[in-house]
C-alpha cells in the first residue's frame, strides 16, 4: 500500500497549491461593475504608466529623469543629484526635490527611496488599485508564489506517480476493480494543470504591479516606448533606466557612488 501514501501526498500538495492560488487570484479580481476609469479604459498618464510597469521605484525614476531633463535636477554620473530649479510642476517633482533636502544635494539612492514612499505616490497607489488598474499591496508577489507552488505539484504529482508504478506488483489497485495506479494520479495532476490554464487566462501575466486590466492599458502604452527620441520619457516609465541612451544618467540612477562636489 506504499503508493496510496504516494497518492495522498500527491493530492495534498495539489489541493493545498490550487487552492492557495484560488484566493491569490481572488483578490485581484475588481469588483464587480468597476470603476469608470477601469471600463472606459482611457490612456494612462506618465506616472500611472510607471507605476503598473515598475511599482513605486519606477515613478521616482521616472520623476528623477523628467527634472535632469527640464534642467530642475542635475543628475551626476557619480550618484548625487543637485538642485537647479526647486519648483516642481507636480506633487512627485516637488516631494523629489524636498527629499534632496534644504542644502541641493544629496546622493540619488536615499532620494529615490523616500519620492517611492512619499504620500504622493502612495495616493496614485491608491487611484490606481481603486481603479482596478492596480494589483493590492503583496498580490502580484503572492500569485507568483502560487503559481510556482502549482507548478510545483503538478512535477511532485508525475514523479510520485512514476514512483508508485516501480513498486512490485501495485499496476492496479489491490481492491480489485482493475484501475490502472497511474489513473489515480491523473486526478491531482488534471486539477493541478487545469488550475494553470485557468489562471494563465484570468491572471497572466503575473505581473507584480498590475492587474490584468491595468496590464491591458499598459501593453498598449508600450508600443509608444519604441518611438522617436521624444517619447524618452514613456520609455523610461515601461521599462526603466535601462531604457536611457545616454550612459552616464544611466549610471547615476544606477547609484554609483562618488565624492560630493560643493560648487
């Protein structure tokens, strides 16, 4: 009766994953009805854009790059950012420039940490998960985590299955009724397959940031990300610093260190 063990660990580890992804899958589902931002589908702004692709990080750099490019910010290849312009023209470029503090300098890491948590960013958070353009705080991390742990026991299911068929004489059932072992297996490992498909067509991609209709608007944002040199900015806001052509304002979000300079 070794395989009957083999089965009920089989099953335990398919019912537990599916169902850890069930209520992963459930708390990114938006209400029902919506809200008119989400079913209209207008075009993302520039910070909403960064946000669904990059999460909090994302919109600081986005607000970095767009102040070094006004000319507001000097962004330094050794990592410090100085103080041009202290006027913003919005909430995010002024908490980014209040975060450099009162003396106009300050290294990029530390400024970059505090624009992500600053409340500006946290209420666009807010709108865009309200929208159900946004995935809850920790949903995206969790349903990647449930997917791998489906994955996981859809493998555990096969191997356990062929285990049980190397042990003697359990082909079939001891009960008799002629069902093959390996049949006893398919069961878990159907649901743990179908659970994937599932979700692969409700929740993909498993993106950490976004919804899938946030996703939707975002993939559409995208194809501007690979324009002509004036669409920089969405470029930076899909995918990143890595985006920039030029190496020296990559190098300076990337964070590397240098003596300060006072002018």
């Amino acid at each position: 009766m070794l395989w009957v063990l083999f089965l009920l660990v089989a099953w335990g580890a398919a019912t537990f994953s599916c169902v850890r992804l069930c209520l992963a899958a459930a708390r990114v589902t938006p209400p029902r009805g919506g809200s008119p931002h989400a079913a209209e589908g207008p075009g993302l702004t520039l910070y909403e854009t960064a946000f669904l692709a990059g999460g909090p990080h994302r919109v600081a750099d986005l607000a970095l790059v767009t102040l070094h490019l006004r000319r507001r910010l000097l962004l330094a290849h050794t990592g410090w950012a100085t103080v041009v312009d202290p006027d913003g023209r919005d909430e995010v470029e002024r908490t980014v420039i209040r975060a450099i503090g009162p003396q106009g300098q300050s290294p990029i890491p530390p400024v970059r940490t505090a624009a992500a948590a600053a409340d500006a960013v946290r209420a666009l958070a807010d709108r865009l998960v309200a929208a159900g353009l946004a995935l809850p705080r920790g949903a995206g991390a969790d349903i990647a985590s449930a997917v791998r742990a489906v994955r996981g026991a859809a493998v555990l299911t096969a191997a356990l299955g062929a285990a049980a068929l190397l042990v003697p004489g359990r082909e079939q059932d001891p009960g008799g009724s002629g069902v093959p072992v390996l049949a006893w297996f398919g069961l878990p490992l159907v649901l743990t397959l179908g659970c994937l498909a599932v979700a692969r067509m409700e929740v993909h991609p498993y993106s950490a940031w976004a919804s899938p209709a946030g996703q939707r608007l975002l993939d559409a944002r995208t194809a501007a990300a690979d324009g002509p040199e004036g669409d920089v900015l969405v470029a930076v806001a899909v995918r990143g610093v890595r985006a920039l052509a030029d190496p020296a304002l990559r190098a300076a979000l990337g964070g590397g260190g240098g003596a300060r300079i006072i002018p």
